[in-house]
C-alpha cells in the first residue's frame, strides 16, 4: 500500500513540476540576505530605509526595517555582487557594506552597525559593516570563493581537489579506484551527498559526484560539515555544494589551455600517481587541457547566458612485458574529458526569476593493456574503456514577494556507467601459461561485464512566509531512479591454458596483435575454464521523498531559533523482506546569539538521515542464486532461527549472475556455453548474498555542535566550533552461514615459533606446523563448524547487508580567514583535532571473525588526529597573484594483518576470501592485534602557484605555473588512495614497513588564459 501511495505521490509532483518547467523554462538558483541594522550601542534601528543592489544585473530593491532592525529578501539569484548599503539620514551617516555574492541555498547575513553624522558628504564604506558572520543558524560549513578558486594550485582544475583546503575534509582512502577522492568528517566519500545549485548530482549506484563539476562552471563551492539547514539531507554526513557561474550585464570570459608536461621536469618517484579518476599511471604521464566561458547579456538587465567548455586529454604508456611471446614493448592509452554546462537566467518581473541549467560529461578512461613497470602482460585485445557519461538538465522558478517567497525546480539526469567496455569485439578471454605454469600474457576480452544505467527525475518545492518574528518554509524533495545493469562474468568464457613451448613459440610473430582466436585455435590444455550463467540486465528502481518544515523564529534581535522537522522515506528499505523505514522523522534545533555587532555565538542539534546506496541492494541481486541447494540452505537456516520464521524465501532470493567452471582438458573439449546452464543447480560458490530478511533501516546520525564567530575587523573572521556526531544503522556485511569464532594461541606465537614458521620450505608446511601450535584452522574445520553444510547449487558463505554498524565523530575547529581587502595579502588558516571511531567502514566491511562486531569498533580507514591546513595569497604587484597552499596531516590508520611468510596463509581463521576484500584489504588481522592498531607518518605537502596577468587588447593574457609538492616531500599517509594498493595495510609482529605507494612527487603544471 505504501508504495502505490508513494508512486502516487512522486507522479504528481514530477507532474507538478513538469508544469512549471513548462511555463517558466528556466532555472533560478535561490539565494537570500538577511540583514540587521543596530546604532552605535548595538540597539536595533527600526524603520531604516536600506537598499539591496546588483549592478550586473540591474536589480535594485529598497525596504525599510522592522521593529527589530531586521530586513530579509529571499528568493534571489546568485548572478553577480549584492551591495548592501542604508542611505544618509538626519539621525546616521550612510553605511555600505563590501559586495557580497550568494550562495545556493543560504542566506548571507550582514550587519549594518550605523553611526551619526559626521558629515553630509562622507560615506563610510565597510568599517561597521560585517559580513563574514552566520547570524542566521548554527551551520557548520565552510566555502571557497571563485577568487580564492582560481588562484590555487589545483591540479587539472579539478575543484573536488580544492576541498582538503577546508576543515573537516581530508584527502581519502577509497575502496576501488574512482571512489571520491576526499572524506568529510573522516567518514566514507560515498556517504557524502553531491549538489549543484541545491539539486541532486549523486552517481546514486554507489555514490560520489555524477558530473564532475570543473572550474570554469564553479562560482563558489561550500562544504555544510554539521547542523545545517532541514532544507538539506539524505545523508548522515556532509554535503559538498556547488554554486554555478551566471551571465551579467557585462560580457566576459575566458579561454585558456594547460599542460602538465610530466617528465623530466616532474620528480621521479618508484611509486604510481593518480589520474584525475583515480586510476594508477606512470611517469610517461602527461595532461593537456584547454576550454573557455562566456557570459553575458541576452536582454540587458533580463535575461543572461552562462557557457562553459573545458577538454582534457591524459596520455599515459604502459609496458606489455610478455617476453615469453617475444613482446617487451608499450602502448598508450588517452583519457579524455568533454565537460559542457550552460545556465541561462532571465527576470520575468521584480519578483519572478527564471533559468536554465544544463551539463553533459562525457568521460572516457583508456586501459590500452600493459601495466605500470614489468610484469603486466595484458596485450591491447584484452584492453578496455571505461565510461562515464552524464546529463543534467534542470529548470526552476523563484519568487520573492514581501511575505511570500516560493522556489520550485525539476531537473532529469542519466549516468551511463560502462567499467569495462571490450575495445574489440565479444569473445573469451584467455590467460596463457607457460610451461612453468607461470602467465605469459592474457588476451581476448576484459573478463567481466559492469555497464550501470541510471535515469532520475527530482523536484524540490519550497514556500516561506513571514509572520513577524517567524519565518515560516515548508518545503518537498522527491527523487525518482530508475536502475539497469548487465554485470557479471564474461558469457563467453574465461580461459585458462597451459601452453607448449612450441605453442608459445608459433605466437611471437603476432606481436602485440595477438588475440583469443589465435591461441584458442591451437587447441591448447585447460587449467580453468569460466562461464558467465546469466548476462542478461536486471535492475529496480528508487525513489527519495522528504517533507520538512522549519521555523526561523526571531526571540530577540540578537537571538534567533531555527525549529526544523524533516521526514524522509527510502523505498529501498522495502526489498527484501522489509517493510520500509517509515520512522525518519529528524527534528533538528540551531541557536545563535549576536552578542555584539562582531561576534556571533551559535549551537546546533539535531538528526541526520541518510540514504541507502542502491549497490546494496544491486550487490544482494548479482550475487544470489535460486538453485534447490541454495534454498535448502536457507531453509535450515530458517529452521534454526537465524532468519526470521516468517520469511518468505522468494523475498530474499533471485537468479543472479553466477560464474561456473565445467571440466574440460582442451579447448575443443570444453563446452559451447550455451550448454552449462544447467550447472547453476551443482555448482557451489564461496560466497553467495541474499536480500535482508529483517529488512533495511537508513543511516542516521545525531550531530551537535557548538562555536564562535569574531569578526575582528572588516576582512578578517575569527572562529572556533566544536563538533559531536554519532552515526547508526550503517551498512556492513554479516554471514549468516559464518563458521564458529576462532583465537589463535597466543602462548604459541613466541619468537622460536615464528623462527621456526619461517624456517620451513613452503608454505603448505608453514600452514600444517600453524595450524598444530592453535595459530590457525584449515578450511575444512571452519567449514565443518558452519551452521549450514556445502550442498551442490549451495554457497560457503551466505552474506547479507545489515544497517546495523555505529560511529562516533569528535572534532574541535580553529579557523582564521583574511579576506584581501584592501591590503596585498590574503590567507585562509585552520587548525582541526579530531577523531572518528566506527565499527564499518564500507557496505563491504565484514567483522574479522564470526560476525563478532563489537571487537571491530577502532579508528575509521579515514581518521586523522590532526589537521593544518594554510594557504596565503599574495599580490606583491598589480597583475600577479602568488598562493603558497600547506597541508599538515598527522598519519592515517594501519591495519596490521598476517604474513603468509609465517603463517603460510593470511585466512588465519578458515573462513574463505569475502566479495569486499576485492575492495578493502579487509584479511584477518594478526593475532593480538586490533583493527588500525597502528598508525602511518605525518604528511606534509606545500604547493606554490603563481598568475600573472598582462592588460592586452580590451582583456588581459595571463600566464600561470603551479608547482605541487614542492619540496618532493615523500608520503606515506594523506593523500587519495585506494585501499588495497594503500601503506594502510602492513604486516603485523613488527615486520619492516613495506612502502607500496606514496603521495604525488613534485609536479608542475603551466597554464595560459585570454579573459575579458
């Protein structure tokens, strides 16, 4: 019932909104000022005549102040500067703030603190008036400004980049290559919600940006950390924000090109970097971009355009190294960027603002073969792409009346996610051995198949009314996903022979052509032979509602209350056998209190949902089985308890993908793949993963907060906020079939025993001695101790998503921020000691042994205790700006696992590799150990950028040279990274450091842009 009303409901608003859009074809995106006017004793001055202007777009409002010196105009645009200023009267001279530019979604607060007259024909321009105060709530954010933008060091104008530049956010451990590249709150990147303008831009799959939005469409970025608005959710973390660029009366842009050459002039390192998607390259690689904006006038003062094009293209060489084939040779791959976006604005009347939005990515990743260094003998056929392409279009319409104000918009976005499109034609991939049983090379296909569709509409309403004191908004937010993916193993075949030395010899004269049919057709031996079972695509869909009402009730003219209550609902928590998480009502409270004209003291609390990634259902779908083995189990399973009595099995279960291995000695023995199918009902697979039994809850979390804002004069703010947050209900795995718990002999593990590990010839002897002094368990006893035994078409493991994992986030904030001024210098300083500790850290994580959670609580893959991030700019002469940008981190968590060098395997406990280890490292630990028991060395990167602009031809030509790392600093600890290629995972009982990857090294990048 439920889900019909809900259906209902999102086809009624997407309907709505569709009307709208219709009506009005362009997008507003809604901002506002809230101003307070006070005399020289802080008193608030009543029946004030003040004046809001924005020259760029010709827009002029005066009103008069209430009772309570307060005037408030919401529904603007973010286009150009606001002044705001309180003309000359017989009782105050007239004030003028300094230009203000909005943000999505936010309300800028100024004060105006006006004196008497000194003279009629004097002006006082910004000394009394502050700007850099939150009077309004207790949010916790943080932003940077297109002027603090472009004068970073931010490589390949990346802005997510920018963002470790803020407190809260640190460069983060990932778990696969292209997971988000920062954390907030040391919490996973994926948890973090993406928006542009206030609407969606979530990769809603897994998580992380949809577009990635680039400089030249980025008017302001803002970070909300803690206790924001109930207008914002859908996450029990932070919120990244952008505010897109608007064309104004005067016509400007820019064109530019950039290049990071590479080698020789970058420093060497024998450690891979990171493209810009996350991926391993080598020191071949190289950068070009080049792009341009334009904005301007389509009706002066009406109507505006905004158009922004960037291109990039990486080349990075990889090495085929097969000399087995006669190849020892490279190729190289290109990643390519196309990164359109337009906004077009238009004032229908003084009350009334229109727009458009649209952005269309289309990002290309090349995996050419060969690999970084020797070894990597994939050949181009085996090559891939991977894709991401995205759209978003998006129409809106704002209206800011006297009382009333209203913003409504709907936006329709597609994601096509292709991971691993074959750069040749179908087929079977096939892995060759020498005679030493050693790969010589792979080629034919990729192997797998991942290609994700995603289709969302959203509409958001919002109404305000003021009501004297109060401020009344009531506001909708429905999100609607469609879901399709083809995924799995390749329904060609996996092959796996063993060839020959005549074999391999006939070969090498195909050199790097070599393909599937050229071996395949000498009929070779087969070691493995793989078949995907079911290809075909399979999906569902999302859909995202909320509903919120808050208050903004003015106690006092220097006290205001914000009362929110946000009610959210996640159809997701319905599969399975759930009946959907309807209990997410989140009341959240802010207080701030304006002691003077300067200062601002504020406190927030409040419930935070968030929502479910949609792979954890996707997972629970591609990995599970309707086989009569299968069921069987989960039968006894039931029978026992561990799932609930009355389930229905055909809730939780589904024919997904499922990869079998028929027996055969050649390759002309082995059978057509359209002839195994029937071994889905006999195969048995490590690990298979059903739908929950008892249901989904969605994330959430109770975040306080408390702090200070000083702003000591006109272009300097001072702050210091505290943070509390603890999250619960997040995601992890638990398996339901898990074998009993197991400790190893601590009295066992001396130094003569690890001697005498080490000392045997192999490791199936190191195993066997393990395994006789309590260190280890072999397979077969941990399976015997399974509630449910191994039956053909069954599963060892039988994994299900719980929302049952906690966290716990503290964090203490210093913060110093130097606008420039008038003054040839401005800095941004912030000092944050924090920790985050939790018990999961990915939809993947798993407990160590037997589902035993509560030793699993320890410090998150993501923790930092201490956070110094500095950036200055400086302007020695007109025309050049120098920003010298220091990040200071101390060391992020190790895991200490074991040495299969000691304990000839790293399954201490016998309970079998898990689907998420792919993802997290996530082994057993090393006995005694904890989890994150240790810690990496502090990291220090300092980055240096230089501009330089020359007037020429109406505009100005400016030349620019960013250096990152410029001491060639070598990390271990603090940069982006992926977690199983991370120093994060260390051999435990004091074995030496083992460096497998670090920071990047010295680095240069060159730019030249034409801007009018």
């Amino acid at each position: 019932m439920i889900a019909t009303i809900l259906r209902a409901t999102v086809g009624a608003t997407v309907l709505g909104a569709i009307s709208i859009a219709m009506a009005t074809p362009a997008l507003a995106q809604q901002a506002g000022i809230e101003i307070a006017v006070v005399d020289e004793a802080g008193a608030p001055v009543a029946d004030a005549e003040v004046v809001i202007a924005n020259r760029a777009i010709g827009f002029e409002r005066r009103l008069r102040t209430d009772a309570r010196g307060r005037v408030a105009v919401d529904g603007l645009t973010t286009a150009g500067e606001y002044l705001v200023s309180v003309p000359a009267s017989d009782q105050y001279a007239s004030l003028s703030a300094q230009p203000i530019e909005l943000r999505a979604n936010f309300a800028r607060s100024v004060i105006l603190q006006l004196a008497a007259p000194e003279s009629a024909a004097i002006t006082v321009t910004a000394a009394r008036a502050s700007t850099g105060l939150n009077t309004a709530n207790a949010e916790i954010s943080a932003s940077l400004a297109r002027e603090q933008l472009v004068a970073l060091p931010i490589e390949g104008r990346d802005v997510i980049g920018s963002l470790i530049r803020l407190p809260n956010v640190v460069p983060s451990t990932g778990f696969f290559s292209e997971a988000p590249s920062i954390s907030i709150n040391g919490a996973n990147g994926l948890d973090t919600n993406y928006l542009i303008d206030g609407l969606d831009n979530n990769e809603n799959f897994l998580g992380g940006i949809k577009f990635p939005v680039p400089l030249g469409f980025t008017r302001e970025v803002t970070v909300l950390a803690n206790s924001y608005s109930a207008a914002y959710g859908r996450t029990a973390n932070g919120i990244v924000n952008y505010t897109t660029p608007s064309g104004s009366n005067d016509l400007r842009g820019e064109v530019y090109g950039l290049i990071r050459p590479g080698r020789p002039l970058d420093a060497r390192s024998p450690f891979p970097r990171r493209d810009l998607t996350g991926n391993a390259v080598g020191e071949s690689f190289e950068r070009y971009q080049g792009g341009f904006a334009v904005g301007g006038p389509i009706t002066r003062d009406r109507t505006f355009f905004y158009a922004n094009y960037e291109y990039t293209r990486d080349r990075n060489t990889q090495v085929v190294d097969a000399p087995a084939l006669g190849i020892v040779d490279t190729v190289v791959g290109n990643n390519e960027f196309h990164l359109g976006s337009l906004r077009l604005d238009h004032r229908l009347t003084e009350d009334w603002t229109l727009g458009a939005r649209v952005n269309i990515g289309r990002v290309t990743v090349d995996r050419p073969g060969g690999g970084l260094g020797g070894g990597n003998n994939t050949f181009p056929s085996a090559g891939s792409r991977q894709d991401r392409f995205s759209t978003l279009v998006a129409a809106t319409a704002s209206y800011a009346g006297a009382v009333w104000s209203y913003d409504g918009a709907v936006q329709f976005s597609r994601f096509r996610w292709d991971f691993g499109e074959p750069v040749g034609a179908p087929g079977p991939q096939v892995v060759l051995r020498d005679p030493s049983g050693l790969v010589a090379g792979v080629v034919g296909h990729p192997g797998f198949v991942f290609d994700d569709l995603e289709e969302t509409w959203q509409t958001t309403h919002r109404l305000q009314r003021d009501f004297g004191a109060h401020t009344l908004r009531v506001g909708a937010d429905v999100i609607y996903s469609d879901f399709d993916l083809l995924g799995g193993g390749n329904p060609d075949g996996n092959f796996t022979v063993d060839l020959t030395a005549g074999q391999l010899a006939s070969l090498t004269s195909r050199g790097l052509a070599l393909n599937a049919q050229d071996v395949l057709a000498l009929n070779p031996a087969v070691a493995n032979y793989a078949v995907e079972l079911r290809p075909q695509s399979f999906g569902t869909s999302q859909t995202l509602i909320a509903f919120y009402l808050e208050d903004q009730w003015q106690l006092a003219p220097d006290f205001t209350a914000t009362l929110g209550l946000r009610w959210d609902y996640d159809t997701l928590t319905e599969r399975g056998a759930g009946d959907g998480d309807t209990d997410n009502i989140a009341p959240r409270l802010a207080l701030n209190w304006q002691p003077d004209a300067r200062s601002s003291v504020r406190f927030g609390a409040g419930i935070f949902i968030g929502k479910l990634s949609y792979a954890v259902i996707s997972d629970a779908l591609q990995r599970n089985t309707t086989s009569a083995g299968f069921l069987s189990q989960l039968g006894q399973l039931q029978s026992s308890g561990v799932i609930p009595a009355g389930v229905d099995l055909e809730d939780v279960t589904f024919d997904g993908n499922l990869t079998v291995s028929p027996s055969c000695t050649t390759v002309a023995a082995c059978p057509a793949p359209g002839q195994v199918q029937a071994l889905r009902d006999t195969a048995i697979v490590n690990e298979a993963r059903i739908l929950s039994p008892t249901g989904y809850d969605n994330p959430w979390s109770v975040q306080i907060s408390g702090g200070y804002q000083y702003q000591a004069t006109s272009t300097l703010t001072l702050s210091v906020d505290a943070l509390y947050s603890r999250s619960e209900n997040l995601v992890r795995l638990r398996d339901l079939n898990a074998p009993t718990p197991f400790t190893p002999d601590l009295a066992n593990l001396t130094d003569a025993n690890i001697a005498l590990l080490r000392a045997q010839p192999d490791n199936a002897t190191r195993f066997a001695l393990a395994q006789s002094l309590g260190l280890a368990r072999s397979q077969a006893t941990a399976d015997a101790s399974r509630p449910v035994g191994l039956v053909p078409g069954g599963a060892r493991q039988i994994t299900v998503s719980e929302t049952a994992g906690e966290a716990e986030y503290l964090a203490l904030i210093l913060q110093a921020i130097k606008a420039r001024g008038d003054d040839p210098y401005a800095f941004r300083v912030s000092y944050t000691l924090s920790r985050l500790r939790n018990d999961t850290d990915d939809i993947n994580f798993r407990a160590a042994n037997a589902n035993d959670f509560s030793t699993e609580f320890g410090p998150s893959a993501n923790d930092r205790r201490h956070v110094i991030s500095a950036v200055g700019y400086l302007y020695p002469v007109d025309g050049m700006t120098v920003t010298l940008a220091g990040l200071f981190q101390s060391g992020q968590p190790v895991n200490l696992v074991p040495d299969a060098l000691i304990f000839g395997t790293q399954d201490l406990n016998g309970d079998g590799a898990s689907f998420g280890e792919n993802f997290l490292g996530n082994s057993d630990r090393f006995p005694g150990e904890s989890r994150n028991s240790g810690r990496l060395p502090w990291s220090a990167t300092i980055d240096v950028g230089v501009r330089y602009a020359l007037p020429v031809l109406g505009g100005r030509i400016e030349a620019s040279a960013d250096v990152f790392n410029v001491l060639n600093t070598n990390n271990e600890s603090g940069f982006a990274n992926a977690a199983t290629t991370s120093n994060q995972i260390q051999f435990g009982g004091g074995a030496p450091f083992v460096q497998r990857n670090a920071g990047p090294p010295r680095q240069f990048q060159f730019g030249l842009a034409y801007k009018f």
